[in-house]
C-alpha cells in the first residue's frame, strides 16, 4: 500500500445543519468516489488503514464521525438529544451529496449499521454499488449462547443503570467502543428485541417500504465467527433489500487462513485480501456501468 495518501480533515454540515468532522483520502489518479459508513460507536479512525488502501487503488475516500460520536461529540452527551437514526436521515445523507462526483460513480462500505443506514437514506440512488461487511438483524436469539448472556446484561442491568447514572451509555468505560447517546441506547435496545430488527416495530411502520425502493447492487459480507452479526442475523436483515440485486458473501475465516476476524476485524490490517476483494466488485461494477 502507497504511505504518500494524502488526507484532510474536512467540516461536514448535516442535513440539519449539526456539524460534523469528516476525513478524505486523496487517490493520485481517481477513479471513482467511495464513501465509508461505519458501525454503532466506532470512530471513524478505526476505518483510517481500509480508506488508505482505498486510495491508493484510486477510490477518493471519505470517512466520518456521526453526531455524538469521536471528533463529532459535543462537550457533554448528558442531555444530547438525537435519534438513532439521524445518523442515516442527517449524517450520511450529506456526506452522499458533499462526495458524490460529477464524473466519477459514487460507491458505499458500511460496516453493521452502516447497512441499515443504506435503504434510509434519502438518496441511495445516487450510489452506483454498496458492499456491507457484519449487518445483521440484531435481536440476541440470532447469536450464540453464550454472547446472548453478555448482550442481555448490557440491555437489562448494566445499560439501565450506566444511563440513570451517566445520562448516557459510557460504552467506552465496557471496552466496546464510543460512549453513545442516550436515545442511540434507548432505540438500539428497544430494535434488538426484535427478529427482523426495526422492522418488527410497530412504531416504525413504511421501513419496509422504503428498503424496497432501493435498486443499487450489493454485496453483505458476514464472517461465521462474527457472534453478533452471523449469517442467520444478515440474511433476517437484508431480506429488505427485495428489488436490490443482492448478493450474500459468508466467510469460513479459520479455513481461509485469515484468523479471527469476528465482528471488528472486517477493516483491521489483517484482512487486506477482503478489501481487495471489495474494491476488485466496485471497479468491475464500474466498468460494467460505464460500458452500459
């Protein structure tokens, strides 16, 4: 990989107007734009070496944080009002109108919420291909035994405590990432008692509707020891996408000699061959798309 990528932090105006930090990753020669949606309280630093390599095959790459979360927080999250889902109605949405290229196609990584927020967003149709890695459905009876206990103890004695306590959920004081909003906590708590997510929620009604509205091709990558997104979850979740052409990619990490990769190492330096992989379906995409 090239160590001459050239990055900016760059200001990033919500479709609201809330201020959010961005990073873009400069190609010396680009070809197409991509843009990085990541996970539920994870920085987009974390995304820094995937965006690099991303670059240097010619894809200008932008990352960011959304509200409440790294270089996007404010001061406090104690009394920081948001939804869960602002994130794809607010924040993604602009950085799909701020990176979208005149002259290039637009493609989309998410990484677990990164493919929820795909189909909320007001306009996925300007993305010519998206490719997901660890989305899943959520509810604790897709995941192993032994991670439901740790995943219901969080929702039913540590969560409710950390939050009447904090104001919020000190998810970093856990080891499990950035500390998160407190209506973050609430809806992700409430959509993970359901199979098919927010989906089954009957405060949520048309999600299903908008999901079929979307049409940009896919790919939703799962790793078998990935035990909170595992492919009984991806396969509940992206049953949505129903007029997306769709593929599921499932991967035996073990077998193919890339070790443990679980629900984080989809982007850790380790599994450099998965992104070539990734950006390998966006060039022939392109080039298919071009030829049409």
């Amino acid at each position: 990989m090239s160590t001459s990528i050239r990055s900016e932090t760059l200001p990033l105006l919500a479709l609201d107007d809330y201020q959010l930090a961005a990073t873009r990753y400069h190609a010396e020669r680009p070809q197409a734009q991509l843009l990085i949606a990541g996970a539920t309280g994870v920085p987009q630093g974390f995304y820094r070496r995937f965006a690099e390599h991303a670059a240097s095959r010619g894809f200008n790459t932008m990352t960011l944080d959304y509200r409440g979360i790294g270089q996007s927080r404010p001061d406090s999250l104690r009394g920081f009002e948001m939804e869960y889902l602002d994130w794809a109605h607010l924040d993604l949405a602009a950085a799909v109108d701020q990176h979208r290229h005149a002259e290039r196609p637009l493609f989309m990584i998410g990484h677990s919420f990164g493919g929820h927020a795909f189909g909320l967003l007001p306009n996925h149709d300007q993305v010519a291909g998206f490719y997901t890695f660890g989305t899943g459905a959520g509810w604790h009876g897709w995941i192993p035994k032994a991670e439901q206990i740790r995943v219901l103890a969080m929702w039913r004695v540590i969560g409710p405590l950390m939050t009447r306590y904090k104001g919020y959920l000190a998810w970093s004081k856990l080891g499990m990432g950035e500390d998160l909003p407190l209506g973050v906590y609430r809806q992700w708590k409430r959509w993970c008692r359901f199979p098919r997510y927010f989906f089954d929620d009957p405060q949520m009604p048309g999600l299903a509707e908008r999901f079929a509205q979307v049409s940009t091709p896919m790919v939703a990558f799962n790793s078998l020891d990935d035990l909170w997104a595992p492919p009984a979850s991806r396969d509940a979740f992206m049953a949505a996408y129903v007029n997306a052409p769709y593929q599921a990619r499932t991967l035996d990490s073990q077998a193919e000699g890339l070790g443990t990769i679980g629900h984080m190492g989809y982007f850790r330096p380790a599994a450099q061959r998965l992104w070539d992989e990734t950006l390998d379906w966006f060039e022939q995409l392109r080039i298919e798309q071009r030829a049409a």
